[in-house]
C-alpha cells in the first residue's frame, strides 16, 4: 500500500512540472520571390500577425531593422533552420502567366508564458 501511494504522488508531482513548462506550436509561412534582374530572392514572412495594407513583409534584421537579403532560397532556409524554425512543407503558387513563387510552411515550439 505504501508503495502505491508513494507512486502516486511521485507520478501526480511529475504531472504538475511538466504542465509549468507547456509548450505550444506556432507556425509561419516564407514567400521567396526573383528580385528583378538580380540572382537574389526577396523573402517575406507571415508570422499570423494583422498587416497594414501597404505593410511591407520581408524579413528584418532583429538587431537592425535593415531588411535581411538572401542570396538564395537555400541560405533563407538555412537562416529560418538556424533560428529553430522546422521545415512542414513547402510548394509552389502561380502568380501570374510565368510568375512562381515558392511557399515554406514552418513550425517552431514556443514556451506558452513567453508568447504575447
């Protein structure tokens, strides 16, 4: 009987640490577009947060603000790698007759206490 009781208060004192510590899945999608007459890609995130009409999208620099520049699609991805981010899915979208752009599904798991 003891040794019941003992496992169910080590079992119920586990519980209520991990549920301190809840974790949640936030997701964002990158857009990576052909920069005209250049090798380089613009690349814009949605993070799911309320945009402005003429809001511009693209990626910045936390520490600057400056808008980030890629070389390429892989060094975006390398970048969104690099911050935590993991790859979900990815696929292209017509834009227009010959305009393609790339769509990148990311997942990232956030502390629940540390979102807004």
């Amino acid at each position: 009987m003891k040794k019941i009781l003992l496992l169910v208060l080590v079992t119920g004192s586990l519980s209520a640490f991990a549920q301190d510590s809840t974790k949640v899945e936030q997701y964002c999608r990158l857009v990576a577009q052909n920069r005209l007459l250049s090798t380089r890609v613009n690349i814009d995130v949605d993070y799911g947060d309320e945009r402005k009409l003429f809001s511009d999208n693209r990626m910045r620099d936390e520490e600057t603000g400056r808008i980030k520049k890629f070389n390429t699609v892989v060094d975006a991805l390398n970048y969104m790698g690099s911050q935590g981010w993991v790859l979900v899915n990815a696929f292209p979208v017509m834009d227009g007759a010959n305009a393609t752009s790339l769509h990148y599904y990311f997942k990232k798991s956030f502390r629940k206490e540390d979102l807004r």
